[in-house]
C-alpha cells in the first residue's frame, strides 16, 4: 500500500516538473515564432532610397556595414572598420545589384571601388519588421540591418 502511494505521489511529481518545462518551452517557442513571422506587407516596399546599418563591438574593435538601395536594383555596401587599439580607421565600398523576390533579397557586391572582384561578395536577407521597425536578417549568420529612417522614429 505504502509502496503504490509512493509511486502515485513520484508520477505525479513528474508530470507536474515536466508540465513547467513544457510551459517554459511554449513561451520561448512563441517568442521565436513572433520573431520570424513574416508581415504579408512587406512584400510590396519599394527598397530605392532605404538604408540599412549594422554595427558589432568585438575586442575594441568597430564594426560598420551600411547597405544603400537605389534605383534600378543597384546597391552600394560601405564596410567601416574602426580600431580604437591602433586607431586604425580602414573603410571599403563595394557597388553591385540586388534582387528581390517577395521578402527575400539577395544582394551581389561586384565591385570593390571600381575594381571587379573575382568573386562577388554576396549576402542573402530576409526582409522582416521586428517592433515596428524594418530590419534586414541576413541567412547565413542571423545578423540584424535596422533602416535607419524607420530606427529614427524610435
């Protein structure tokens, strides 16, 4: 008898720590869904004129990536680089197209300030609005480009 009540009151203690898990992984799965949802009206913004930044502090050193649409589909990406150690300052402009299917956006820099590259510098967006700013969320490292005129209103 003692022994049956143990094991009832065990398995409920289970089901009652595996309930809280099970609550906790929900909310942190709904947060992530909110943050990947995709607005539907996204799709028709025109990119001409939008700017986007990204910025990164690694080591005391800054980072500084400004991507400018215009017309046409061309786009120039400007790389920053700030060394607060060395006070280096080293800068590189790249031009190049960019496509846009739906809220996917592919970007091909082709040019490094005039020069043809051998191999075009590529990084592949989807096009997101997180808190009522649009933002650019780059695939392959999940780096997020904030527009700097929807950032302003903020």
């Amino acid at each position: 008898m003692k022994r049956t009540l143990a094991i009832v009151i065990l398995l409920f203690c289970f089901i009652g720590a595996n309930a809280q898990r099970l609550g906790k992984i929900n909310e942190r799965l709904e947060n992530l869904e909110k943050n990947r949802k995709i607005d539907k009206t996204i799709i028709d913004i025109n990119l001409s004129g939008k700017k986007f930044v990204w910025v990164k502090n690694i080591n005391k050193v800054v980072y500084k990536n400004v991507i400018n649409f215009s017309d046409d589909n061309k786009i120039t990406l400007i790389e920053l680089t700030d060394d607060k150690q060395t006070d280096a300052k080293t800068s590189k402009l790249y031009t190049g197209d960019a496509i846009k299917r739906d809220y996917h956006i592919s970007v091909r820099a082709d040019k490094l300030e005039g020069k043809i590259l051998d191999l075009p510098y590529t990084l592949n967006f989807i096009l997101q609005k997180r808190e009522g700013v649009l933002c650019l969320v780059n695939i392959s490292n999940n780096d997020v480009w904030i527009d700097i005129d929807s950032s302003k209103k903020y």
